[in-house]
C-alpha cells in the first residue's frame, strides 16, 4: 500500500507555481479574499490561503465586511471586484451568514475571476471539457493527485461517492473526460442508492466525498483499489487535547490493506485544494493579462 502525500505534492505545485510568478514582468497576480464573520474554520482557512499566496508572489487582498451585512452591500462588492482590473481571482468563503444566498453571490462572480470555479459557466466548461474555465479547487486536486502518482484512469471504473456540485459532479465529470489521464467509466452513488456496497466492490478508482465519517468499510472495496478520501470529520476523541480527531470518509485502518494507494486525513486532499485555487489564480491572471 503506497500512501499518496497530499502534502507533498502541493509543496511541489506551490514550488512551480512561485517559478511561474516570478518571471511576470509588471503587475503581480492579485486574489480577493471576502471573508464575513469570524467562523473558526474559515478564520483558518483565509489564513492559510492569505500565507500560500504570499509563498508564491500572488497579492492577497483580504476583505472583511461585518457580519450584519445586507445581500445588496455584499453583491455591490462582487461587483467592485469584478470591475477592478487589478484583481484575477475573487473567492467568497463559505458559510456565510444566514441573511445571505450563498449561491446567489457565488453566481455574481466574474466567470473569469472565479477561481473557486463555482460559476454556472465554468462548471458547463467542465462538461463541455473547455479548458480556459475554471475547475473547482477539490475536485481539480484529486486529478492532480492521481497524475502525480501515476495513476492513469484511463478504462478503468471510477466510482464517486457522494453527487455535490463542489465534489462530486465536477469529480465525475473531469474523469469522464475525453483527453489524457481521464476516459474514465464513472459511477455515481449517493443516498438514493441501491446495494451501494456492490457497487462500491468495483471501483478501480473510489473518491469518497460522502461526508459521513469513517463510512466505507473494508467489505466494500476490493483489493488493489486506489482511493481518495476527500472527507474531512472531526470525531469526538477524549485521548486528544483538542477533544476530537480528524478523519475521512474512509474506515482507514482496515482498508488502507487494501488498497494499492490511498491518501491519508488529514494530508491528502486538503492541501491540493489550496495550491489548486493558486494554480487557478495563476492562470486567471495569465489569461488576464
């Protein structure tokens, strides 16, 4: 069983990505960050894409609005953003308070300054395998992963637990691709299906995006599998000093035997997505410029 180093292969993107930005001559690439309220999870997560961007050369202009702000006030910033010729990328991190539509503020996004790629236009891009859109940061590491441990999915069953618009469908539909490293057959299951465990048994490839910790079992795959783990559940742990531990989607200890290669919680997925949303920056900012 290979452990495929989530880690590692982010510090390799971040390194190509920092040689990339240094040669630009003139501006540097610019991402906004809209953070509203004080979530702890988000708190940590604008940080470390603030300090990421920073590694690279990439300017990172964090935007806080209060918490009481209106829907109007926060689709007048989008707006702002988009208009701003300074700015490549613009991220809106999620959850947002209650008074806002998260979806309707993600859709007021620049196409071509959404480097979340949750855009309508960028997710038909995917389907329609144009690749000057932009591909949502997760799913878009997972490719990048499996590329980089030469794992090619070309015939082979690709199983997707889990169908959300930022995992699960663009994942499906990047496999599914017609083009080097995808032409993958792909299933989708979630909880409307029937005899899961069966179909779960013929995954070559599984990316388990389900959200349920620790949920898929060793009877539920077959030897040789590669898999991904994109969950992330904290898991009340008395023996830990935070009181929980973090763990996948995926009943580590007794299917990593398993499997041929398998990405640990944490440090598999998460890191990528990340330098995906730099390399998606970057590239706003090449097609930009």
């Amino acid at each position: 069983m290979e452990l495929i180093d989530g880690n590692q292969v982010a510090t390799t993107l971040i390194a190509e990505l920092k040689a990339e930005v240094a040669q630009a001559t003139g501006r540097k690439p610019c991402l906004a960050l809209i953070r509203v309220g004080e979530d702890p999870a988000s708190v940590s997560y604008v940080r470390k894409k603030e300090k990421t961007a920073e590694e690279i050369g990439i300017i990172s202009r964090v935007i806080l609005p209060p918490v009481t702000i209106t829907q109007a006030e926060l689709l007048a910033l989008v707006d702002e953003l988009n208009a701003d010729p300074t700015v490549d990328g613009i991220l809106v991190q999620s959850p947002l308070p209650k008074q806002i539509d998260e979806l309707a503020v993600f859709r007021r996004v620049s196409p071509e300054k959404d480097v979340d790629g949750f855009h309508t236009i960028n997710l038909g891009k995917v389907a329609q395998e144009d690749e000057s859109g932009f591909v949502s940061c997760t799913p878009a590491g997972i490719m990048e992963l499996l590329k980089r441990s030469q794992v090619d999915l070309k015939g082979k069953h690709v199983v997707v637990l889990g169908r959300s618009l930022i995992v699960g469908k663009p994942a499906a539909l990047l496999a599914l691709q017609k083009k080097a490293g995808a032409n993958a057959t792909v299933t989708i299951c979630h909880s409307g299906t029937r005899d899961l465990p069966a179909l779960t048994r013929q995954a070559d490839v599984l990316i388990a995006a389900i959200g349920r910790p620790e949920f898929v079992t060793a009877d539920m795959v077959k030897p040789g599998v590669v898999i991904i783990d994109v969950g992330v559940n904290r898991v009340p742990d008395s023996t830990k000093k935070t009181g929980y531990r973090l763990t996948g989607d995926v009943h580590f200890p007794t299917v990593s035997p398993l499997a041929s290669k398998i990405t640990p919680v944490p440090g598999g997925v998460g890191p990528m997505t990340v330098a995906m949303l730099m390399k998606n920056t970057v590239k706003a900012f090449r097609q930009h410029s």
